[in-house]
DNA sequence: GCACTCCTGACCAAGGAGGTCAGGAAAGTC
DNA sequence: GACTTTCCTGACCTCCTTGGTCAGGAGTGC
C-alpha cells in the first residue's frame, strides 16, 4: 500500500512535460534537474513510459521527450500502471479472481472497493489538472478534511 | 500500491477469530487450516498483531489465539498498519512531509487524497462487518459499479 | 564526421516478500 | 514432577524488488 519513488518520480517528470507543452523536446537532462532526480535512473523510467505509449522520444541534437498525448487525456493512474504494474493486487492477482473461505468470504468485496476507491481518484486526475492546479473535485473532496492530513 | 500476503492473511485469521467470538482461545493450526494459510508463517503474523495489541494469545494446552476487542472495534486498517506500516506513505515517508518543486507542486494533494480515499474504506470496515457480510455503505456503494469488477 | 541525446543491457547493494527450521518458554493435565 | 500442548522467538533461506550506477551502442542534426 506504498507508493514507489519510481511512481513518484514517473509522475513528477510527466508533469513537466505537460507543463512545456508544445515547447518542442525537452532534454532528459532538464527534466532530471526541474524535479531533482538521478538522471540515469529518469531515463530508464522514461524508457518505460514510451514503451507505454504515454511518451515519445527523440535522439540526437534537439533531441529529448515530450507527451505522445496532449495532457488532458493521460491520467495519473496510467503513468503509476506503466512503471508499477496493475494497481491493488492482492498477492499478485487481481481481487476479483480471488476466492476467499470461511469466514473471509467477504473480504474480496473490500479489496475491490479498495481498488475502486484508488481508481476514483488516479484515474481521475489528468496531467492537465495536476500541472494547472485545479484538481478534480474528488480530489478537493478529499482533501478538504484536515483529518487528511494528519498521519496515523 | 498492491497488497501484501502478509496484509491477506492477516484479516483473514482475524476474521476467523472474530466468528469464533468468546469460545475460548483458537489454536494457531485451527486458523492456518481454516484459511489455508502456511502455520509457521501465519504465527509470526499473529505475534506481530499481538504486538499491536490487536490480538491476545495463551500458550500450552486450551491456549491459543483470540481477539482483544470486540470484532465491531477492530477495523481492516489497523491490521494492514500492524503487519505492513504506514498506509500510502511515498518513498517511505508520509506524504504530508514531502515538498514538490516545479510543475509537481500540486502531487503532494493527490497523494494525500488517495490516502484519504484508502482510509475511508480500510477505516470503516471492521471484523464484525466482515464476518456479518453486511459492510459499511461505502463499500456497496463502490462495489456496485460492475466496472469496479474488471481489470484494467 | 562529430557532437548530442536517447536506448539498452549488465550490474550492484540493500532490503522486503514469503516462507522454513529449531529450540525455548509458559500453561494445563496426569 | 513429568509430559504434552501451544505459543514465542530468532536464525536462516531463496527469490524478487527497489533504487540506483556504468558502459557502450544507435539514431539525429549540423
């Protein structure tokens, strides 16, 4: 139930990529300096993005990264999908392939909410929305609770 | 973003624990066979829940497991927190404390929203409605979509 | 031809996941 | 007091992931 640097870092670099817009290709270099991240391991990252098809990229002079879509359509949930795989598994498998015994039986309708309830914000969140500030609603919802901010 | 065994077997035992009510201690061996789950790896689960203070043991003969509250005051998120840490935290520190520079500024709201998403349906849920069957509204209300059902 | 930038695979150290094993320590029974 | 039962604890194990680094190759632009 953690969030990995990868996803961090992955979103973070998309971010700015949304943000230069159709600025032409930006430099894995810039994008490693804007968010403060290990170049090297930026690039990777990117790598699996493109593989994705959520980046594309260009060698050479002038070369660099840039969105294959215009940031209102590339989710965040996407983005955390491509470099960490399906989202709310359960030991590796997807809830609702999961049979439970006993008296666990219902316990495969919490682990689908909980997917559901992570979808509700990740897939709701675009680029978009994250770089211009005015975040869906589901979001302020959530976060308007100071409860929310606290840790437990 | 994915749940551990550890985290599965852990509501697991406890719900069992919870349907036997106030029958005297469970064997650990009783639990492993109920929930299929290995013995020698599920004692170490139960003794990192009794550290918690989630459940009560007894050893030697008539000893074994129960809960140390009522099944209604033992919610899903104080398990996963026992055996797995901190819910949602990013890069393994809580995400109130992070600062984001550049475009991301505004990441910081979205990870704490689905943190606050992930408490509002971990947090509801206790063993007495996972035994019962009859979840809190937040769970049925998420579960009702048949999207929430297939994979993506 | 040369500089620039991405692309790719190999590697690496540390830690976690998912266990198993062996023995010790309390509690009950005879 | 001996014996059985059951939990308690630490050590160990294998495999995989995390969070990187390094070295070189392959396009691209001038």
């Amino acid at each position: 139930m953690r969030v990995s640097a990868k996803a961090d870092y992955a979103v973070r670099a998309a971010a700015e990529l949304a943000a230069a817009g159709d600025e032409g290709p930006v430099k894995g270099e810039r994008l490693a300096e804007a968010q403060d991240i290990p170049l090297q391991f930026l690039e990777h990252i990117l790598l699996e993005l493109k593989h994705h098809g959520i980046v594309r990229a260009r060698r050479g002079a002038k070369g660099g990264y840039w969105l294959a879509r215009p940031a209102d359509e590339v989710t965040i949930a996407e983005i955390v999908r491509a470099v960490e795989g399906p989202i709310a598994h359960v030991q590796s498998t997807p809830p609702e392939d999961i049979e439970y015994r006993g008296h666990a039986e219902h316990l495969q309708e919490v682990w689908i909410a909980v997917r559901a309830s992570l979808r509700n914000v990740l897939e709701e969140v675009t680029l978009a929305d994250l770089v211009s500030g005015e975040l869906p609603s589901v979001v302020g919802d959530l976060t308007a609770d100071p409860d929310a901010w606290v840790a437990r």
